[in-house]
C-alpha cells in the first residue's frame, strides 16, 4: 500500500491584502516499493465539491501511486473550503410570492407563516421552482478567488514535495510530471503549466472552462436540486462569491490570450463534452486547436459508454480512475527521462499589469507591478 504524507507548509502569501503568514496543507502519496529513477509526480487538483478529505481523491491518490509509479500530490489550496455545498442560504420570499400569486392569484399567504416546509408543499403543489442564496461570508483574507492564488498554491505543493525528494537525495523522473484536474481543477492546471511552462509533461482536462464563468455577477455558480419525496419540484440555489466583486484582469485569466504569450511544450489532453453549458466545445475546440501538443476530445452521444464516460454534460459524469487509466493508456509510452528540472522565471504581461513569476528561492513568488499593485513575496 502506497505510503501517505500529510505536511504543512508556508504558503504564498496572499496577493490581495499582503498578508504574509498562510499555511498550505498537502497530502502526498509515495509509492509502496519506493522512488526510483522512473518515478513520477501526479498533481490531482479537483474542481468544485472536493478536496482533500474526498472520498474518491484519496482512492487515487493511494492506487495512482502504485499502479503508475508515482509520487501522488493534492493541497487544500486558497479558498477551497468555499467551493463546497452551500450553506447559509435563505429563500427569496418575494420571487416565490410572486410565483405564487401568478398560479393562484386569490391564494392569500402570511410571510410569517412561511417555513421551508410550508414553502416547498407550496412549491409542490403549485409546480414553482423555489429560488434561494448562500453566501459563504469570503473575506479579502480568503476567498474562493478562481485564479492566482489557488494557481500559486498548487505549485508551491508540488514544488514542495520536490524540495522534499531533493533533500532527501531521492532521485525521480522530472520528465514524467502529470497535472490531472476537473472542471475549474483543470482549468487550474492550464494556469499551472503557464506559470511553470517546463515543468509539466502532460495534463490531462476533464471540461476546462476557459475563463472562471462565476467571476461574473451576472452568471454566479447555481446549484439545481430536485427536492426529496416531492418529484419535479426544484430548488435552485445562487452562491454568492467575493471574487465576482472584485476587479479581475480577464487578460491574464483568460486561456486563449494567456496562452499566446509563452511556448506551451506540455501536451495536454483535453476532453469536453458536446453539451456543455459552462463552456461551449465549440470554442474549447478553437482554443485547442491553437495550441501545440494540445490534443482536443469530443465527447458526443456515440461516446458514452458507461463507464468512463456517462454523459455528455460538463464534468462528462466521468469516472475520475477509469478516466486517468484511460489517458495513461494512451500516453505513458511517451514520458522521456531525466532527474533534472529548471524553473526559469516567467513574465506576463497585460494592459493593466506586468506578472512576474520568481523561482529563485525554488518556489513560486509573484511580482505584480503596474497601477495600484503592490509588491507580493512568497515566504
């Protein structure tokens, strides 16, 4: 059985108020038989609904690291704990009065009265979809921020447990690094291979958006339920997020102009789903296809098969395992081998910004330089 980590770590520190004391929490996985020349590094990063504690991520974490030989990384990063269910929601009242009022305009209701339960016998009996918030109460300090700090948190992981091998004199192959994300996680993963763009070997995408749809007010992220023991009658729950209040430069978060500005040498394996409604695969296509060593995947009707693959929507309603098996079938022929790795700085520029990205000490440090930026350290 796979060895388990679990370390705490400095963090970077947070960009958005300076302050400079985080800790990172990382789970790592090393393989049962020991770390060897062939060995490889797995950075798992999930998506909304998951962290650490998942059921299925710790399943992966323990069988990836022996079956494929590698060393098995996932963090609790930046604001994470706020892409969970949502709590502290409250019924839009008016909007359900008003739905009320259109279906049985003489039904005559005291707001006093209205407890969850009276709402949803409302509901069900009159077929009214109940309309609530959540809010997570974010503050600056953290928040679900859907871009670089939770990019910085999951390199400063897998650079960590690097740090971790090297002083340990353990040698692995820096050739065969793998970022394996879904949904906002592999979105995450393409921020990652930007911002280290020699470390990764492979990344594989389960429906990558192309830019965080919720840091729009105008799309926040909703969750759709249909209530128990009352069939068709549904309760759909907007989430409010700190980040979509906050001014966010689109040009750096933005895979299609973010890409354009370093050489991609990653291949990258990209699965998107034909009705996607997060982003469509018409435009993942386009995006792929601009990209070298991209390889774009449609999944389409004909494609469900049960078992990696149940549906054509965003997540693809995939078996994470059987969908990992799937890609290292395809490619783990294709790994080439060395114990060297080499973070060179990185620089990105926008209208607003210069992004600097320093590796000199071994971990991420972002320098934001520009109009009311400030100066950001890493430890």
């Amino acid at each position: 059985m796979a060895k388990e980590h679990t370390i705490d770590i400095p963090a970077h520190c947070n960009i958005y108020c300076n302050a400079a004391l985080r800790t990172l929490r990382v789970c790592f996985s090393e393989p049962s038989d020991g770390i060897n020349d062939d060995t490889g590094i797995l950075l798992l990063i999930p998506g909304f609904g998951a962290d650490l504690n998942s059921n299925v991520y710790k399943k992966m974490r323990e069988i990836f690291a022996d079956q494929y030989n590698l060393i098995t990384i996932q963090c609790d990063y930046f604001g994470q704990e706020y892409m969970q269910e949502p709590v502290n929601m409250r019924f839009d009242i008016v909007r359900f009065l008003e739905d009320l009022s259109f279906k049985n305009p003489k039904l005559i209701i005291n707001e006093s009265t209205l407890s969850a339960d009276v709402i949803q016998d409302l509901a069900y009996k009159y077929n009214i979809t109940i309309f609530r918030t959540s809010n997570f109460n974010e503050t600056i300090e953290n928040f679900n921020d859907m871009g670089l700090m939770q990019t910085l948190d999951n390199l400063t992981a897998i650079l960590a447990v690097i740090a971790i091998l090297n002083d340990n004199k353990l040698i692995f192959n820096a050739k065969k690094i793998i970022a394996y994300g879904h949904s906002h996680g592999a979105y995450l993963g393409y921020l990652c291979n930007a911002f280290a763009p020699t470390l990764f070997s492979l990344l594989i995408d389960n429906s990558a958006w192309l830019f965080p749809r919720y840091l729009n007010p105008e799309t926040p992220r909703t969750i759709v339920d249909m209530i128990a023991s009352k069939d068709e009658t549904y309760v759909c729950t907007y989430i409010s997020s700190l980040a979509a209040q906050l001014s966010q430069d689109k040009e750096l978060l933005e895979l299609p102009l973010l890409y354009k500005q370093f050489n991609n040498n990653c291949i990258i394996s990209s699965f998107h789903g034909t009705t996607d409604t997060l982003i469509s695969c018409t435009d993942k296509k386009v995006y792929c296809s601009s990209i070298p060593f991209c390889q774009y995947n449609e999944i389409s009707a004909a494609d469900i098969d049960g078992v990696i693959f149940r549906s054509t929507n965003h997540g693809l309603d995939a078996d994470f395992l059987e969908f990992f098996h799937y890609n290292m079938a395809r490619y783990k022929d294709q790994f080439s081998t060395s114990s060297k790795i080499l973070l060179p700085d990185v620089v990105f520029k926008t209208t607003q910004f210069t992004y600097e990205v320093d590796y000199s000490i071994g971990f991420p440090n972002l320098i934001i330089k520009g109009e009311h930026s400030g100066r950001n350290k890493a430890f």
